[in-house]
C-alpha cells in the first residue's frame, strides 16, 4: 500500500506559482498518482492524474520524475479562489482492495492577497 | 443537475441509534464509493461498490452497510451509532473501480450526541 506524504499547509499570494509535492516512495509500477481539491463544506474535486513525466491540463501540471518516488502539483498564477486542501492519491486504476484508495490528510493551500 | 446528490446534508442522532444516508448519481457510472472525513481532514475510504460486487475496507466496523437498489444509489447504514461515528461522509462514483477520476457529493455531517 502507498503511502504518501505531503506538507500540512503553505501560504502564497496572488499571481504566483505554487508547487506542492507528495512524497510516495513504496509506489507500485501500476500505481497511478492523482491529485484532488478540496473547498470548505465540498466533496473533493479532481484536478489531475498521472503515471509518468508530465502531464498538463488546463488547471494545472503535474511533475513526476523518473523514479516515481514523489509528484509535484503545480498550480499556476493562483488567485484567492485557489484556497482548498490538496490531496494527493496514489493507487492503481483497478483496485481490488478500497484500503488502496486512501487519500490522507492533504495539504492547506492559503492564498493571500 | 447534480451529478452526485446525497441525503440528508446533516445529520444528528443520539448514540445506540440507527440512521440511513442516501446517495444517487447521475452520471451512469458503474463504481460508488462511501468514503468519512474526520475532523482533521483525514478522507478514508470505506467500501465500493461495483456490478453487485462489494469492496470493503477492512477497518470499517461491520455496523456500517452500503444497500444498493440499483446502479444510480448506494445507500448506508449505520447501526448502533457511537460518538466516534461523528464525521462527514462523503459518497463518489467513478466510470470504473480503483483510481479513476471520482465525483464526489456535497457531503453529510453526522453529529452522533
């Protein structure tokens, strides 16, 4: 079972760009890693998967290097809106056991004005 | 419309009840999910369900039980509610088991007194 862990929180301001990285070294080889947003009183929301290198989609990149141990979510020139907690998932597209699918506790991403 | 709709959005009860939550999606997927949220943030997954085939998570006490009555719903239920059920429950669905992209409901607070 992987394991991840990302930072509690981080702060940032408005117009940056903000990288947040999940560590996940026992990742298996059809372990996907996924990343989810989260806003107060909301279910989670999906943001962006990947296996390998990178991937982009029109909210965000996610960086994975070659050993696949970690993954960083980049978020681009983020505004106030952006404020939610992050999760990072790892497990394989099929799963055969729910206990594979654990989300953990996230990251509290704050964007100040 | 709401693709993932849950039943009620809040929820108080005393302890050594039992109580139902309710969950339809829209979307025609083939995977629903129950996942509980506790007061620190922590998302873990509790059962899915696929083409009559029940995935649990082995740390969740036999007290709860998802119902199917058809593909759109996955219900629970939880017996004898203690305090420790206090949280949010969230109920996903996704076009396949595992780690596809899920949606997810707004959420139920279960506030067991």
């Amino acid at each position: 079972l992987a394991k991840t862990t990302q930072p509690i929180s981080m702060d940032s301001y408005e117009g940056q760009e903000v990288n947040i990285t999940c560590s996940h070294n026992n990742i298996a080889t059809n372990d996907y890693i996924t990343w989810y947003q989260q806003f107060p009183s909301q279910g989670p929301r999906f943001i962006i998967q990947g296996y390998k290198t990178k991937v982009t989609n029109e909210v965000a990149s996610l960086f994975i290097p070659a050993d696949r141990k970690s993954s960083t979510l980049s978020l681009p020139r983020v505004s106030l809106s952006d404020t939610a907690v992050y999760y990072c998932l790892v497990g394989p597209l099929s799963s055969g056991s729910a206990r594979q699918l654990t989300f953990g506790s996230g990251t509290q991403l704050t964007v100040l004005p | 419309d709401t693709a993932v709709s849950q039943t009620p959005k809040y929820l108080v009860t005393q302890m050594g009840n039992d109580k139902s939550i309710k969950c339809e999606q829209n979307l025609g997927h083939d995977t629903m999910y129950w996942y509980k949220q506790d007061s620190k943030k922590f998302l873990k997954i509790m059962f899915s369900y696929n083409n009559k085939e029940l995935i649990i998570n082995e740390t969740v006490p036999n007290r709860f039980s998802p119902k199917s009555p058809d593909k759109a719903h996955l219900n629970l239920h939880i017996n004898s509610l203690e305090l420790g059920d206090s949280a949010v429950y969230f109920c996903a669905s996704s076009r396949e088991n595992g780690g596809y992209e899920q949606y997810f409901g707004p959420g139920t607070r279960l506030t067991v007194t």
